[in-house]
C-alpha cells in the first residue's frame, strides 16, 4: 500500500524543522467512503418492519371482536402500505442527496429508525388502536422529515 508523504516546514530561528506525517486514506473512511448502498438497505428494512407492524395489526383487528370501524382503518392502512407507501420508500431512494452519505448520517437515520420502534411498543402495550394506526400512516411522513434534517433528502431534484 503506499502512503502519501506529505511534509510540513516550520520555520524556527536558528534551523528549519521538517515534520514528516504520514496520510493514509484508509485511516479516515467515512470521510471517503459513501453509504448510500447501506442507507437504501436501512430503507428496505425499515419499510419491510412497518408493513410487517401494519399487516400484524390488521389481522389482530380481524381476529378479535373489535368495532367494524378499526377493521375498516386497519385495512384502509394495509391498502395505503401496500401501494402508496411503497412508492413513498421508493421516492426516498430516488430523492437522495447528490452527494455523498457520510457515516454519522446512517447513524443518526439508524438511531431514529430504533426511536420509531420504541415508540411503537409503547404505543402497542396501550391497546389504543385507532391512534395506533394513526400514527403508522404518519410514520413515513415523519421518517422524511428527519431524513431531510439529517440532509439525506434533497427537495431540488
């Protein structure tokens, strides 16, 4: 592997002194590298654990002896992630910042995809169904827009 030398001179009074200091790229790969393969991967899964959440709500709801209203919610919901929210997700792979994705940013999307889950058990122990399925259909809404605070969406394309 070879190294790039790069040499600093500061002068001092009496001589000159060199400091020599290695660089090496691989010391420094976030800086480098770009992760927008893992970041469409983080996009997959997630979506596959919100319809997944979605689809386990649906037939709870139909299973039990809720009111016809949760089951028609449920399903309208089912419907919307079946259609439009897969294009939303889709829409998010498309609409990515131009460039690139460094590693500090799949960690802030990682670490707010794990608060939207926490709260989703929260929310799923209180049994409040309607305000359950509510905030699922908002879910994709409020992942775009810490996607665009974390300046991984661009909205110029």
């Amino acid at each position: 592997m070879s190294y790039e030398v790069k040499y600093r001179v500061a002068e001092q009074r009496p001589y000159i002194n060199i400091n020599f200091q290695r660089w090496n790229p691989a010391h420094f790969p976030s800086v480098y590298k770009d992760h927008r393969a893992e970041l469409s991967n983080v996009f997959n899964q997630f979506f596959d654990w919100i319809f997944k959440q979605v689809r386990d709500v649906r037939d709870k709801l139909t299973s039990s002896n809720q009111s016809e209203y949760l089951r028609s919610k449920a399903n309208q919901v089912y419907t919307w992630f079946e259609t439009d929210g897969y294009k939303m997700f889709q829409e998010f792979e498309k609409n990515l910042n131009p460039f690139s994705i460094h590693r500090s940013q799949l960690e802030r999307v990682e670490k707010s995809i794990s608060l939207f889950k926490k709260r989703y058990d929260y929310q799923l122990n209180s049994e409040d169904y309607d305000h359950l399925l509510d905030w699922l259909m908002e879910l994709p809404y409020l992942f775009k827009q810490r996607l665009t605070m974390f300046q991984i969406l661009s909205d110029y394309r």
